[in-house]
C-alpha cells in the first residue's frame, strides 16, 4: 500500500483476506473448541432425522476426498468436506412461467444476485398457477446463499440473503443452498468468493464457451475446509470487520482521489490566468512575439489574462500533424519491425501491430515529443516509448519555439481549453476535427514565464 498517493488494490487485499482465513491463518485456533469431525457426526445424524421426518430428500453418498484434491494444510481441529455433505438443501429453482402483467409474485434471476447486493428490484414475476405449485423449501430464508449457475459473465457470481423475503423462489439459473444449521452461513459464502473457488472456477464449470453451467454434480462435490463451527463464526466476523473497514479506506481513496483531480483542475485552471506564478516587468511581452513569429491574434477572449500575454488563434503557433491511415494488410505481427502507435496503445493495453514501410520523417515520433490522440479517447502526452510510427487518429504537434512545449501540453490537458460543447464530432465514434483544434484560443504569455508556469505545475502535480 502506497501510504503517500492512498493508491491500494482492494481486490487483492480481499482476496488475501479470504486466503489466510481458509487456510486457518486469520484468527487464533481455541482448544477448547469441538473439532470439525465431531461436527461433522452430529451434521450427519441431524440430516437423517430429517430426512425420516421427510423434511429433506434423502442424497446420494459423495466420493471420500483423497490427498491429491486437498489444495493445502490446514489446523488439526479443520477437515476437509463436501460441500454437500454439510448442506441440508442445495438446488436450483425451477424453470418460471412468466406473468407479464401480475406483480404479486417476483422471482430471482442472475441479474438479481449481484456481488454486492441481491436486488429484488430487478426480478421477473411468475403466474399465480406456478406461484401455487412451488414447495415451501423454495422460497428463499435468512442465511441462504444465492450462485448463479448459469450465463458467461455471470456464472460464479453470489451472494448471501440476510433480509427476510416473503415467498420469493429462484430460478433455474440460480443455485440455492442452505446449510446445516450446526454450519455457520457467512463462513460458507466467503469460502465460495475465496480466490480457491473463484480463481479455478474453470475447474467446476462444464458447458460450451457461449453457455457456461455450474452443475449441480460441481458444487456437491466442492471440497471445503471446515472448522469447528465457534471457529467459522470467529472467522466470518473477522473478514466482515476487514471488509468493513476495506470499504471505509476505498470511500476516503474515492474522496481523496475527486479532490486530487480537482486541485489539479484548478492548478491547471489558475496557470492559463496568469494567477500561479508573479508576472515579471522585465519579461518580453507576447505582443513582441507576436509580431515577430507572424503570429495571428485571437478575437475571441474566453477569459481574462495579464496584460504581458496574448490571445493567439492556436494554429497560428502550432503545427498539428496527422500520423498515417494503414490498411489491415500493412498492421503486421513482427516486433523486429517499428511500431505502430494507436489511440488503443495510449489508452488501453492493445496489442501493438508492426510496420516494414519506410516514411517521411513527420510521420514518426520519438521521445519528449507532444502528441494528441483526437478520437475516441481525447487527450495529450508528452511521449516516452521511444521510436514509433504514430497512427492517423494522432496528431503530433510541433509548437513555434515561443511556445513552451510542455506549457502547450498543459493547455491541452485541461479539456476544458479544448472540447467546448459542438467540438465533438461523429455518430459513432466522437472526435475532435483538425479545424477546431487550430482555431482555438490559445493564452500566450512570455516565454520566460511559460518556464515558470512549467515548472511550478511540475511542483505542484508531484506534490498532489
């Protein structure tokens, strides 16, 4: 955890949580606690009084669990279980008959059971006829562990009910289990959302790459570290305190993270006034600049500027060159070539392609050169990936030497400086045109104090 910018991946602390805690690691083992095989008897003995009470369905006997699929050691007083062993109903509902009309009766679906949160707003409802015939054991209780079992995307995902429904059943595409009540819930649910379920779930899905299935036959035979259950109980408060508190550091990270870009905006904001560092009477004023780089004045004044700086049309300072358009048969596979950048490459981790063709020099950029991607993704870098072919949805832009380069870039970075609200173009795919960027209004302060204004953003950003 990076304690001076509040970056952390909570993900992975949640998962290393979860990890420790299966492993016996999270909390302290109590001797005087009963050991799991002695649960494990009265869990047996309880079912099969049910079952002669016909309160549950009598199940078929599970494989033992040999060595090899213990995946590691755990405390003396654990043992390794199917999860079917220590649930008294796990099951998916029943295929629904919809009733398009009728609210009286909802169902949950995947969409329903999300990882946060099983929200009943988004149920389907059923007909009164089907309503009837459901058994009582399918109406979901307090406790219970929803799983989608069904869907790419949305197989594996659970979650665990701790409100009271009134006669609100799943459906086929969603396991219910209830466990033993000698088993504590929560334990279970954060065993299924450990990176040991989640992390091979390949290894209990079957089903096609379009229709992926967690079968019923996959999560009986689901291997399960058991504690004795005081310990469970111990072991599910604990990772709820962490997860709590997890929650409270990722809403200060969020919090701190919106103040950051704020504070940034205004640095940015304050520098393109003129109000981040003293203007200085002795700095040549941009109105000379102007004269002598042949620069054109802007008649359009967004804001108020020192009266040392200029309003220059920005096209008249700055060069916008457009990279090359390749045809898919030019975008090869082969690093010992150049690269080719593209908007995908800066923004996201696409793959980059190749090029063997040999180009005019403008069309390659190299490091500390200023570029802008103008579609899809908008923004300016000053590049650092050394040589590479620059793609047609950049620009490279080549200021006048009265133009501080990286004074430029942080025009350009504040987008409030560039996207207005008619500078997007396109249906599908939005963009800045060429045009618009050359016309805009650029502030033109000294060179001297483009320098300073450089460099106290530099400060200032490092500080943030």
């Amino acid at each position: 955890m990076k304690t001076n910018s509040l970056d952390f991946d909570a993900q992975a602390l949640r998962e290393k949580i979860l990890d420790l805690a299966m492993r016996g690691k999270l909390v302290k083992q109590d001797p005087n606690d009963e050991p799991a095989s002695v649960l494990l008897e009265k869990i047996k003995a309880e079912k099969a009084e049910l079952v002669k009470e016909g309160k549950i369905k009598k199940s078929k006997a599970l494989p033992e669990i040999t060595d090899e699929e213990k995946p590691f050691d755990i405390p003396d007083s654990w043992k390794w279980v199917r999860l079917g062993e220590i649930g008294n109903y796990i099951q998916r509902g029943r295929s629904p008959k919809y009733d398009k009309e009728s609210l009286d009766h909802p169902i949950i679906s995947q969409k329903c059971v999300q990882w946060n949160s099983i929200n009943i707003e988004y149920a389907k409802h059923i007909t009164e006829d089907f309503f009837k015939k459901l058994e009582p054991y399918r109406f979901i209780q307090k406790n219970d562990i929803l799983w989608n079992s069904t869907g790419t995307g949305t197989v594996g995902r659970l979650n665990i009910v701790k409100d009271n429904y009134s006669h609100v059943p799943v459906d086929s595409h969603v396991t219910l289990m209830r466990m033993n009540q000698f088993i504590d819930s929560d334990y279970i649910y954060y065993f299924l959302r450990s990176p040991q379920i989640q992390k091979n779930l390949g290894d209990y899905l079957t089903g096609t790459t379009k229709q992926k299935e967690l079968g019923l036959t996959n999560i009986l035979k689901i291997n399960i570290p058991l504690p004795p259950v005081s310990e469970q109980s111990r072991i599910a408060a604990k990772i709820a305190q962490l997860f709590a508190l997890l929650r409270k550091v990722e809403s200060s990270t969020q919090q701190y993270a919106k103040l950051q870009t704020l504070l940034k905006s205004k640095v940015l904001d304050l520098a393109m006034r003129g109000k981040l560092v003293e203007q200085d009477p002795n700095d040549e004023p941009a109105s000379v600049l102007l004269e002598k780089e042949g620069l054109k004045e802007s008649n359009e004044i967004p804001h108020q500027i020192p009266n040392s700086w200029s309003w220059i049309v920005l096209g008249s300072g700055a060069k916008f060159i457009n990279g090359r358009a390749y045809k898919k048969s030019e975008l090869l596979n082969d690093s010992s070539l150049t690269p080719i950048l593209r908007v995908g490459n800066l923004f996201t981790n696409s793959s980059y392609y190749y090029s063997d063709l040999k180009l005019n020099p403008d069309k390659y950029i190299d490091n500390g050169d200023l570029i802008y991607a103008w579609s899809a993704s908008f923004g300016p870098q000053i590049w650092t990936g050394g040589h590479v072919i620059y793609h047609y949805h950049i620009w490279k832009v080549i200021p006048k030497q009265i133009i501080e380069k990286q004074f430029l870039y942080y025009f350009l970075l504040d987008k409030r400086n560039v996207i207005g609200e008619t500078d997007l173009h396109g249906s599908t795919m939005k963009h800045i045109t060429k045009t618009n960027m050359e016309h805009l209004s650029f502030p033109l302060p000294p060179l001297s104090e483009q320098k300073r204004i450089v460099k106290k953003i530099n400060f200032l950003l490092e500080i943030l």
